[in-house]
C-alpha cells in the first residue's frame, strides 16, 4: 500500500540530534562554574557530528518555542581537537561576536552568516582567523558586520560581551580578504552602501560564485576581472544599466545568471529583445537565468498566431521567446517571475517561475524564499488562489514548501499572514486523507509558531480556523499544553475579534472533550475555567447570547466532568451568580440552559461542592427547571441528576425550610415519570461511575430511580457503546443489588431488570455487536 503523503520518518541521526540538544547536561556536557556548560573530557566527535549539532541548534532556537537558547554553547566547539567543525549554517539576531569568536580556532570550509545583524567589525577578526580553509562565504544580509560598535564608557562591574542595542559607528577601513585564497563562493548580498565593494573583492581574484544582491555598483566594469572564472553571478536587485550587461556577457564561462528585480516600480530598465540575445549569445554555457521582475518590450515574444502547433514544448527551436530560440539546449531554470513572459505557450526550460500555473508558482516559492520574502509571498498568495479555487496536484509539495517558507520567516509578517491562510485550504477535508500523521504535525507546528510570534487579527484568525481543519483533541494532543495555552491568550483581552473569539472558544471547547482528566485538571491550572466566566460575563454585559455564550458553558461542561478542582474553581469564580443571570436574561435559551445545567451536574458530583449548592435560591430553581421541555429532556434530565446528587446526602444534609426535600422529591418523581424512555440524547459519558454511586442505597429511592431510568434510556436506545460499558465498570451487580433492596421502589426494581435484560440480549446477539464495531 502507498504512504501518504510526508510519510517519510526521521533519521536515526536526526532524532539523536534533537535529543542530546534538548538535554545537553544529560548526554554531553556537564555544569562547571557559574553554572557554565563544559563538554566532557571523554567526549570526542568528528565533523559530521559537530556541523549537524550546530545546525540544528540553530534550526531550534528559530523553530521550536520550547527549546531554550544555551548561554555558552559556541564555547562547547573552541577546542578542534574534541569537536570538529567544517560547515555552518547561522542565522538570525541570536549570532553574536562572541559565538564566532569562540569558534575560531576551527578549520571552517564553509560557514553561512544570514541576516545575523549583531553580528560587528569584532567578527570580521574573526573571520580572517578561518582564511586559510574558507572556501564558502555567506554574509547575506548581516548589515552591521562592516562596522565597528562604539558605547558609554563602561561602569565598573558592567559585563564587556554585552552588546545589545550598540549603535553603528564608522566603517572598518582595516579589515581585507586579502588571503582567503581559497575562497570561490562569496555572498554580499544587501552590502551597505558605504563599504566601496569593488575595494573589498579585488584580493578575491579566484571567486566562481559571487552574490551582489541589493549591492550599488558604481562602476560595474570591475567584474571583469572574473570573466574566465565566475560561474555563478547574481545581481537581484541591482540597478541595470547596458555597461552593466555589457561588462556581464563578457563572462563567458557564467552557468547561473540572476538579474532579476522584485519589481517594476521605479525601474528605468527595460529587457529589450537586444539585450536577451546579446545574454544568449554571450554566455554560451548558461544552464540558468533569472529575469523576474523587470519590464519585457512586445518584441521579445513571439505573436501567438505564430507559434509552434502542439502541446507546450521546452525545444528552443520552439520558443515563443524569439532570443531564446537561439540556445543550444533548454535551460535548466529560468526565472519569469513577475514579466508577461512567463504566459507564453513555449518556453525552452525544464524549470520555470511565473505565476501562469501551479507548477510555476510552487518553482518560485521553491527559489525565492530563503533570500526573497518579498516574492516568496506573492507566490504564497497565488497558491493559496489555487487551493481555494481551483485544485492543488501537487499536494507534498505545496505543504511542504509553504512550511518551509513559514519557519524559515517566523518573524516576517506577511508571509505568516499568506503562508497561514495557505494551510488552511491546504489541509481541509479535500485534501486531508493523502496527508500523514507527521506532515500534518509539521503543520500544527508552524501554526502554532505564528500564533506565539503574532498578535495581529488576520494570522490568529488563519490559524484558528487552520487548527479546525484537524481531529480534536486526537491531532493536537502532542502539542496539548502549548495550543491550549494559546488559545487562553488569545481570549484574555475583553474585546477580542468576534470571529476569532467564536473559533478560539469553539476550539477551546473541543480540546477539553473526551480527554483524559489529568489533561482537563492541567487546563484548568492554565486559567481556563476563569477566561470562560469572563467572556461569560462579558456576554451578559452586552446581553448577548450568542455563540462564543453557549460554547463557553459547553466548554465548562466538559472541563468539569469527574474533574473536582474545575468545579471548586467554577464556584470560587462566582459560576453561580453567572448561572443565575444567564437563566434570568435569556429564559428561551434551549441549548444554553442544557449545557448550565451538564456543568452543575458536575458540581453536584462532588460531595464536598455539594453544601454550596444547596440554598433556598438554587433549590428554587432546579426545582422549577424539572418542568422545562427546553432541548427534549435534557435540561429536565440534568436539573433532576443535580438533584438526585443532593438528595443522595440524606435528610439530614437538607439544612433548608423552603422548598422542603419531600416536595422537591415528588417534582423529580413527577419529572421522570413524564420522560419519553426512547428519547435521542445530546449527551456523552465517558463513565457510569456517578450514576453507578446512586444505586445501592436506601437514603433516597427518587436518586436510585432518577439513575435506573437514565441507564435504562441509554442502553436502550445506544445498546452498541453503553452496553459494555456498564457491564465494564461493574453495573450488573449494582443493578442486582438495587432489586434486592426492600426500599427500592417496584417501578425501579423492573427498571434495572430491563437494564441488565437489554445488555444480556446485546452479549448474546452477535448480529448486533458486529454492526457496532
């Protein structure tokens, strides 16, 4: 049989990974003075192993909001001759000085520095201390790297490695890459203005691969210098100019060219067929080009009249682009994106960005979001069209190439607007069977990331309704705590989003169902019982009973069940008093007035909560709640089990006048006897167990009978779950017990005989218990 989608596990390399980061005092390392990390003496570990702890450090600290950043953790990697470390991969504002420093004895051949904006003049020492291995260089986006960092003079004491919030000063005019010699691939991309570029590369005459993105060239000529090397260039962002191109065709051995634009605003340059054949002809080894973004002349396309009949063809001979009918052979990619170019019927690449299919934009969010967020959204955008409109094919790889873009920008806001509202079209029921259980825990992840990082009304509201898409609690209960924790955060503020309140609640609801009650009491600590009387409160404020109203008391309802800490809490927090309003302000509320009454049949399960129900007011009101026909029986049904739980603490626990016990008792007797036996209910028990407890005793026969009637009610009318549950949990013996007591009344006797008759016949017909499976 075919796995599903994502069906792949992690590597055993992968998992061991996680696991000694996530308890490095456990595996590796050991606590040393002021609490430092030390790595043990007995530990050595070879590169592969040293390089794959870093980078997934990293990968942690952007990804996981549970793992804690170790203070020292660089300083675990100074000594080569325990760890080795060759390639890097760094990112984001957690790189400081200090780590690289404390990494520079290492033999670096590679080492990736991304938007590692702390990062200062200090590191640059640093790097010049990795120049004789370095083959790879990134410093994309690391914009203060350049620069040296001046601060007050120090008071005593005050820590000299702090260096949060140091402004940028001058330009550092000493440092040179005189001596990377072996350096051949150099990333400057978003290089500030003020460092003079053509200076910083020229003792770099052996590079093959150079990234000027963003980079002002003020005079282009001096690529030249690597016309017989360079095979890679990318110029994103750069204002073109013809000397430019014309400099650019002179490198002939170019594979990879990237001219591209994030968009046509303000760009004076426009790609004529002239200067498209003057690329092609030059650069006879091109594999892969890139011209997103800029403005295409009519001229360069081919009229449609006149193209090629048949289905889309990459031959060059074909091309509906008149200058790439010239080259020798398809490329292998060729960026579109963003031009009318990429509408054309034949187009002579095996890889195209553009946003005329799905193939095309899942290639443009694939090339451009590691480097280019700003397109990488926009193709976000146009995927999550497709999967709202039309239809996804390539399912696997649009979930995982919008998670990738999600982790990869967790602090880019648009994309975690766009890439949310992705998923939640992405993971609906459409497409929900071809997924697997690990791609859709890699997508509650991201959600859940977002919803941590961003407060704004659109990425909550995406990612609520994507977690709707998911089985609840089943799905989300390896990430249990976590999503209910933010799900309370997102209903604090006491003028929420309706929108986003109604689903938040609606999830809140869904999670505390059918878990177990370690879970409902861990939930209940959180706060829960308290946020949902205060959106309660809020509700009766605004007279309003509305959706986000009766979800929170079914949540309640649910929190409550067999959980007497939540109940003690919903007392403490003035429930009663709510109850009370909510009864008075919206007396025709059906579904309302059952769910109030499930949770206080909750309450009344505990002995020990009992006594605060029992006054003159509340018996009143149960009382009276014995005569509605509010949602079939249910709200009868529930008044009389609080009720019963009273009753069942004897006459002597009755310390009122008014209602006397013995005229309550005879409204529930009338109640019941009212009661459609066959009647469908809107109710599910995890356990018989309060019901059982009112069985075998004689303190108050209505309380037996109360319980008889509503066992008999559910395994006659659901045979296939509450059968085998009552003979489970030891109610047939209960049940025997009830028919010899004396004080149980005849009708109640009959009643359990017909209980335990109904589940005899139900063990005894396979027929049935087949069709319940």
């Amino acid at each position: 049989m075919a796995g599903k989608a994502g069906d792949n596990p992690d590597s055993l390399m992968a998992l061991c990974t996680v696991f000694c980061l996530k308890n490095l005092r456990r595996t590796m390392c050991y606590t040393g003075v002021r609490n430092r990390l030390y790595l043990r003496p007995d530990v050595f570990l070879p590169s592969e192993i040293c390089d794959k702890l870093v980078n997934v450090y990293m990968e942690l600290v952007h990804t996981d909001s549970n793992f804690e950043p170790q203070d020292g953790f660089f300083q675990l990697f100074f000594d080569p001759r325990s760890t080795r470390l060759t390639r890097l991969q760094l990112k984001g504002d957690f790189v400081r000085d200090k780590d690289l420093e404390a990494i520079g004895k290492q033999d670096l051949i590679e080492l990736n520095l991304t938007s590692c904006n702390h990062l200062s003049a200090r590191s640059l020492q640093t790097l010049c201390s990795f120049k004789h291995t370095l083959v790879s260089l990134n410093l994309f986006g690391c914009v203060n790297i350049f620069f040296h960092k001046t601060r007050a003079p120090l008071a005593r004491g005050e820590d000299d490695d702090e260096e949060e919030h140091l402004p940028r000063h001058a330009v550092d005019s000493d440092f040179t890459f005189q001596g990377f010699n072996r350096l051949r691939l150099l990333n400057l991309g978003n290089l500030p203005a003020e460092v003079d570029v053509e200076v910083l590369l020229k003792p770099l005459p052996a590079l093959t691969s150079l990234d000027l993105s963003g980079v002002y060239l003020a005079r282009p000529a001096f690529l030249a210098q690597w016309r017989d090397r360079l095979a890679s260039l990318v110029l994103y962002n750069v204002d073109l100019s013809e000397d430019l191109i014309s400099t650019v065709v002179q490198i002939s051995r170019l594979r990879h060219l990237d001219i591209s634009r994030e968009n046509q605003r303000n760009s004076k340059f426009k790609m004529t067929k002239k200067i498209l054949t003057s690329i092609v002809r030059g650069l006879g080894s091109l594999v892969s080009l890139d011209i997103s973004g800029h403005i295409m002349l009519d001229n360069c396309t081919m009229p449609q009249i006149e193209e090629a009949m048949g289905p889309p063809s990459i031959e060059p001979c074909k091309s509906s682009i008149y200058p790439f009918q010239e080259l020798k052979r398809p490329l292998q990619f060729l960026g579109l994106y963003n031009t009318t170019l990429c509408n054309v019927t034949h187009i002579p690449a095996y890889k195209v960005t553009g946003s005329k299919n799905e193939d095309q934009v899942l290639n443009a969010i694939e090339a451009y979001t590691e480097y280019r967020p700003e397109l990488a959204h926009r193709a976000i955008n146009q995927l999550f069209d497709i999967a709202r409109i039309q239809h996804c094919n390539q399912l696997l790889r649009a979930l995982q190439l919008v998670i990738a873009a999600l982790k990869c920008h967790k602090y880019d806001k648009s994309i975690q607007v766009t890439g949310s509202a992705a998923l939640f079209y992405l993971t609906n029921t459409e497409y929900r069977n071809d997924q697997s259980v690990r791609l859709r825990r890699q997508v509650i992840e991201v959600v859940l990331n977002g919803m941590e990082q961003y407060q704004e009304v659109t990425v909550q509201r995406n990612c609520c309704l994507t977690l709707c898409n998911f089985s609840i609690p089943e799905e989300l209960e390896f990430q249990y705590h976590r999503v209910n924790l933010l799900l309370l955060k997102i209903l604090e503020p006491a003028r929420q989003d309706e929108s986003i309140q109604r689903i938040a609640v609606h999830l809140c609801n869904a999670l505390v169902c059918q878990v177990d009650n370690d879970h409902k009491e861990a939930v209940g600590k959180m706060g829960f019982v308290k946020t949902m009387l205060n959106l309660i409160k809020k509700k009766l404020q605004d007279r309003l009973c509305d959706q986000v109203m009766e979800f929170s008391w079914s949540a309640l309802w649910n929190i409550t069940d067999e959980t007497p800490d939540n109940c003690e809490m919903f007392l403490n927090c003035s429930g009663m008093d709510l109850f009370l309003e909510c009864l008075q302000e919206f007396p025709d509320k059906q579904e309302l007035h059952r769910n109030m009454l499930g949770l206080l049949g909750n309450v009344a399960e505990v002995k020990a909560l009992r006594p605060q129900l029992l006054t003159s007011q509340f018996i009143s009101v149960f009382s009276n709640l014995l005569d509605s026909k509010a949602d079939g029986i249910e709200v009868s049904y529930n008044a009389c089990g609080v009720l019963s739980h009273i009753m069942f603490d004897g006459p002597e626990a009755w310390t009122i006048e008014d209602p006397e016990r013995v005229w309550v008792m005879d409204k529930m007797w009338d109640a019941i006897q009212s009661w459609d036996i066959s009647s469908r209910r809107n109710i599910n028990y995890r356990s018989f167990e309060p019901i059982l407890r009112l069985l075998p005793q004689s303190i108050s026969p209505v309380s037996q009978h109360w319980a008889t009637w509503a066992l008999y009610n559910l395994v006659s009318v659901y045979p296939g779950k509450y059968c085998p549950l009552l003979v489970k949990e030891g109610g047939i013996a209960l049940l025997e017990k009830v028919i010899e007591l004396e004080s149980s009344h005849e009708e109640t006797k009959d009643m359990a005989r017909k209980v335990m008759e109904q589940c005899e016949n139900f063990k005894e017909d396979p027929w049935t218990r087949a069709g319940k499976r």
